[in-house]
C-alpha cells in the first residue's frame, strides 16, 4: 500500500496524540497489509475532524456543501394577492411529491408550496438559512443516523485517541452530507417543475372562506395568496406527555433529537414502538449505554401490540438483549432531576411501577443518564391552520376527516388532505399515495385514458373484503386492510411484514400454517449475518401465502418480494419451483417453502443452526 506521503491534507492543527497514533496506524499497514483501507479511513476521518485554528464542535450552521444548490425561495411578500390552481401546505415528502406530481404533465398546474421548516424540528443550515429536510421523512435525521454508525466506528475513533466531541463532530458531518443529498434532489426538481416554493406558516384566513391563505413570513410580515385547491399535507409532531420537562437540551422528544449536539455516554428511552426501538439501536451502535424504559412487563407484548408477528418480536427483543440495552420493564418515569448549571453531569430519573406505585423488590428505583428521549407516539400537526375558518373538521387527536376521495370538509369543497394530518399510520408511503390520489381527484380531468370509466376504486389482494383497499389509500380503508402497505422497523437489524399473522389467519377462519428460514440456514446469512428469520404464513387448504414476516439484515427491502407473492396469490409450491441465485438472503424464501412441506425435518435443521448460532455469539465451540 502507499504511505501516507501519497495523501495531501488542507493545513491544520493536528495534536501530538494524532501524530502518535498516525505512526502506530503506518505500523499496522507495514505489517498487515489488510487493515489498509479502514486505517487510512479512520485517519482521513480524523483529519476531517480538526479545524484549522483547533477543533470546533460540529453544529448545524458548519454544514457546506449546499450553498450552490440553494433552492430559490420566493418571499411571500412577492406573491402577495397571486392565485394557484393549487397550494400545497408542508415540504416534506408527501407535499414535494404532491407539488411535483401536479406541476409536471399532464397536469401542468401552476403550484406553490409553503413551508414552515423551523417550525417543524427540521433539519437547517443556518449559515445559509436552507432547510436541509425538505422532501425528506420525518426520520430522516434517525436514518442517517442509522447509516453513518454503520459507517463510522466509534469504537476505534476513540481507540486512536480522538475527544467525544470529535468523534460527534464526524458523525454530524456524515448525517447533514446524507441530508444535503436528498434536499439538493428535491431542490432540482422543484426549480424544474416551476413550483414556487415559499417559506413561513400558512393558515386559512378567517372570513375569506376555504380558498385564501395568510403566509406569516419569518420577519412575521404578512401576505395573502389564493387557490383554487388546497392540499394539507403538514406531517405529524411528537405526542409530548404531561409531567416530562422537555428543553431540547437533555430531554427531547423524536423531533428536538434532531438538534442533539454532543454524543451522550448514556441514554434513557422512554417507548416499545418503532421509533424508541430504532433510536436505542441507533444510541448503542454509536457506543452509548442505552435503557429502554417500558410500560408492558413483557417486551415482546409490547411489540406485538404494534403489528409485529409474536416470533420477529421476539427475535428483536433478544437482540436488544444480545446488544447489551438494559430493558426496564412495567416502569415509568415519575421525576426527572436535571442540573441546570452543569452540563456534563448526569441527570436522574426516578422510575415508579406502571400506573404508578413502587416497582418490585430488586428493580432499580433511579437511573443516571446524559440524556432522555420520550418516543410515545405522533399526532396530526394541524394546530396552527386555522381549520376552523374554513369550515374543515378533526378528530380528537387533530387528524383531518376526509372522505373518500381524501377531500375534507372545507365549505368551498376544494381542501384535500394526505399523509400524517390524517392520523395512522403515519408512515410516508401510504402518505405519498394518498398525496397522488388526491392530485389525481382533483385534477381528474386532465388525465385522458381509453377506458373512460373512473369509477374503479379497488385494487384485488387476497381474501373476501379485505381485497378493497382502495386506491385512493383512505384512513378507513388503510385502517381496515393488511393488505394495504408492508411495514417497517429501520433497527438494526431491520424488520418488516406485509400482510396476515398466524393469528389474524386464525381470527378470519383460515387454517394457517407456518414456514421458518433462519439467516443462519442461507449462506449468506450464516457468513455475514446469521441473526434472524424469515416466516411465510400459508394457508393450509390451497397453499396460498397469506403473510411475510422478516426480521434480519435488509428485512425493509425483502419485505417487497414477499409483498408480491402475497398480492400475486403465489403458492408455497411456486417458491419451491422457482430458482433463487446463491449467496442471497432470498434464499430464505425457498427455506422457508420447503420447512411449510418438511416440518420435522425443519425444526431439525433449525435446531442444529440454532445451536450453532447460539455457540458463535458465545464466543465457544460449536456443537
């Protein structure tokens, strides 16, 4: 390999300490020649994370590589008294794709989108002003987060002898580089399309019925724009219990997470669902202590109540477990302590049994941690736009009734709505969909087709009324059917599903089997991931695949395939006829095809991988 005198860095301050370890990394590349890549990785890494006066902590407003790709913002002052075909309110995934969808042919609209990002935990640079989320998931921030541990080893950053802070100076860097990729995309497709994008907070004006709009600019000026339709696609806000003092400094919620600025040593999560058990993952692979604090006595319960199939609950449990997350179980937090004038020393939260009352002997009572993160759920964001005025109805979360067509109630019958203003499932698939039917409903007229009828609204998908879901992707519609969108946990390891339980098989009549592929039975999964499952739910009369339940390295992408051998009504037999290339986690399919037809002989060869696996993460011989 070269030496490092083939690399030129910027000038820099670059500590005694760095130096000292460049010359023990140059040692490793002289004598193992296979540590090369990820010791010259770790050393540019390291060089990134110095300044050239000294290191200075990673923030928001040091990002830098958006400034020639800014989205030209129109002041709302220069639209003042200007009419649309369409406004399209909130930029995140489902409005861009909304904006686009009726900006391009052959709709041909014209289109503006208003946004409030700062209002929304938003990622910004603020040396630019940019809104560094915009087109992006409300966790966006999670995933690349997610992506950039898997990346960057802390572990061996501070093996080389580099501060906290410079590690999470990286991992900042890395995260916004993610970030800027996707709101650069949908920054070049806006300007594009001819959309016109404004920044400030929209609300329906009082009196002016449901087609003029008040913009509140960031200077809190005030303009006025009219549409001829409207579509609320404003994303939902964490639910923020009573009682948690929540400061955006050491206790936040699943947004205000977002502005974290230094890499805690310990964390404290409160939440079963998707959203805590992706953050703990997340807080562990990046070297924090993380506590799962939950209500359920029986975590794997917990997971269950959110769709999750009893065994890839229980396999996300264990591997919680293996991971090394402490689970405090049927507990809450009664009191927080947090210092106000101190911020490196941990904060203390009193735990009480769930309902309140003491936990039992031999549970802890306090737990120290540098910070707390309460993920308990979302809510619609539909506060602060005057639904009222314009005659538009809620639910008692805030979640926007609409019909069918996801047309509200508004008086002058021109407001739509899509994606989390709805309610569950809060997902931005089924957000998106929603958003593309509702410019389909509108615009209608504009779409020419050979079959002139438009009146078909479903889409087939296996068994009696749950064939109907739709394709405008309603609540009712969504709420009724398993059949309508896959789900997916971003942990790692991932998991995912898409349609029945053995459970759910079981409720609706059907006499349901079970085939199961560990990692560990495919080659691939057993040399570079062996934790986890694969499950195909049959039905025993015909064969047919009901369900598919993954979870396991790349869990959120096999997930499709299933989803099309459920959709396609595809037997256990057609796996077992079809031919999966080698060295693939799809191999698991035929695995678990062949288990459905071999059952002793499954649990036989489970048994023996399962033995297998149980040695290997011990560390000892295998069986």
């Amino acid at each position: 390999p070269p030496s490092f005198s083939t690399f030129t860095t910027t000038p820099c301050s670059i500590s005694n300490s760095l130096l000292h370890h460049t010359k023990n990394t140059a040692y490793i590349l002289h004598h193992g020649h296979i540590m090369w890549l990820s010791s010259v990785l770790l050393f540019v890494s390291a060089i990134n994370s110095i300044s050239v006066n000294g290191f200075q902590p990673a923030s928001l407003h040091r990002h830098r590589s958006t400034s020639t790709q800014r989205l030209h913002v129109t002041a709302a002052q220069d639209i003042s008294g200007a009419k649309f075909d369409l406004a399209v309110i909130g930029a995140g995934p489902v409005g861009v794709s909304a904006a686009l969808l009726a900006a391009r042919a052959p709709h041909n609209k014209k289109v503006v989108l208003i946004d409030a990002p700062r209002a929304s935990g938003a990622l910004m640079n603020e040396a630019t002003g940019e809104d560094l989320s915009i087109g992006g998931p409300t966790g966006l921030f999670s995933k690349a987060l997610r992506d950039t541990g898997k990346r960057i080893s802390v572990s061996s950053l501070k093996g080389m002898g580099l501060r906290d802070d410079s590690v999470w100076n990286e991992i900042v860097n890395s995260c916004l580089e993610l970030a800027s990729s996707n709101a650069r995309d949908t920054i070049r497709q806006l300007e594009y399309a001819g959309v016109t994008y404004v920044q400030g907070a929209a609300a329906f004006a009082d009196s002016r019925g449901s087609s003029s709009l008040f913009i509140t600019s960031p200077d809190m000026s005030v303009s006025t724009v009219s549409s001829d339709k409207i579509l609320l696609a404003t994303g939902s806000t964490p639910f923020r219990p009573g009682g948690i003092p929540f400061d955006g400094k050491r206790v936040f919620d699943s947004d205000s997470i977002n502005t974290l600025s230094r890499l805690p040593k310990s964390v404290a999560i409160t939440g079963s669902g998707i959203i805590a058990i992706e953050f703990a993952k997340i807080f562990k692979n990046l070297g924090s202590d993380v506590t799962l604090i939950i209500r359920d006595n029986i975590p794997r319960n917990a997971l269950m109540k959110i769709g999750l199939d009893k065994d890839i609950a229980a396999t996300l449990v264990a591997d919680l477990v293996r991971s090394g997350i402490k689970i405090e179980r049927g507990a809450q937090v009664k009191k927080f302590t947090v210092p106000r004038d101190n911020d490196k020393a941990p904060m203390v939260l009193e735990l009480e049994a769930k309902g309140g009352g003491e936990r039992p002997s031999g549970e802890i009572t306090t737990l120290k941690c540098d910070i707390y993160l309460a993920a308990v759920g979302r809510k619609p964001n539909t506060m602060n736009l005057n639904l009222a005025a314009a005659g538009i109805k809620t639910d008692q979360y805030g979640g926007i009734a609409v019909d069918s067509d996801l047309r509200s109630t508004a008086t002058g019958g021109n407001v739509y709505a899509a994606g989390d203003v709805l309610g569950r499932p809060f997902l931005a698939s089924t957000g998106m969909a929603q958003g593309f039917a509702a410019i389909r409903r509108m615009f209608r007229d504009d779409i020419v087709k050979e079959d002139a009828d438009d009146s078909g609204d479903s889409v087939d998908a296996t068994v009696g009324d749950l064939s109907m879901t739709g394709d405008n992707f309603d609540p009712k519609s969504l709420a009724a059917n398993p059949f309508a969108f896959p789900i997916g946990v971003w942990s790692s390891p991932e998991a995912s599903y898409y349609g029945l339980s053995t459970q759910q098989c079981k409720e609706m009549g059907i006499d349901a089997g079970e085939g199961v592929a560990l990692y560990a039975e495919c080659l691939r999964g057993l040399v570079f991931s062996p934790n986890g499952l694969l499950k195909l739910v049959f039905d025993k009369s015909n064969g047919r695949i009901m369900g598919v339940h993954i979870c396991g390295d790349d869990a959120c992408e096999l997930i499709h395939y299933g989803m099309q051998l459920v959709k396609s009504k595809h037997t256990i037999d057609d796996v077992l006829s079809n031919l999966y290339s080698a060295v693939t986690f799809h191999e698991m399919y035929r695995i678990a095809a062949l288990a459905a037809v071999d059952e002793a002989g499954a649990r036989k060869r489970r048994a023996a991988a399962g033995r297998a696996l149980a040695a290997r993460n011990r560390g000892g011989p295998e069986e």
